[in-house]
C-alpha cells in the first residue's frame, strides 16, 4: 500500500456523508482540499480536491466533529476507480 499524508480542510459534507455499509458499520464521506505543488502565475498553490471515506469507529467520530472549513491532516490510501456514467 502507498500512503497518502497531506494537510488540508474540510471543502463540503454532503447531505448523506452518514450511512451504512452492508455489514452494518458506519461510514462517512466529505470534500477535502490541500494545496498542491503546482503553482498559479502569482505563485500561490493551486488547490487539489480528493472525495474522502471513512469507516467504522473513526467515521463515527469525524462525523460528529467535521465541519466545512475543518482543519484536518489526512493519512491513508488512494484508490483510483474509473468512472462511468449513464450513457
């Protein structure tokens, strides 16, 4: 596993970051922001955003403290999964 290490804020919580998986454990999901090492014609690092999950006895607990603009230092793993839509 490659671990991700970056330091950021809350960007947005959807309506439903709160569920169930199929076993019954808690998740949560949010918008996370960092800068990046890429840098905008002033300098100043332009902003990289990441969906974010958690489960279990962790997800419990963000999800009663996380607000927008919280914020947080995240360490785990990307996982990258193509996307496809309706058509």
């Amino acid at each position: 596993m490659q671990e991700f290490i970056a330091n950021g804020r809350v960007a947005s919580i959807p309506d439903d970051a709160v569920g169930k998986t199929a076993n019954g454990h808690v998740s949560f999901k949010f918008e996370f922001v960092c800068d990046s090492s890429q840098q905008d014609q002033e300098g100043k690092g332009l902003p990289a955003f990441f969906h974010v999950q958690v489960y279990g006895k962790q997800a419990e607990i963000m999800a009663q403290s996380l607000s927008k603009g919280s914020p947080i230092l995240i360490k785990g793993e990307i996982i990258q999964r193509p996307y496809t839509n309706q058509q």
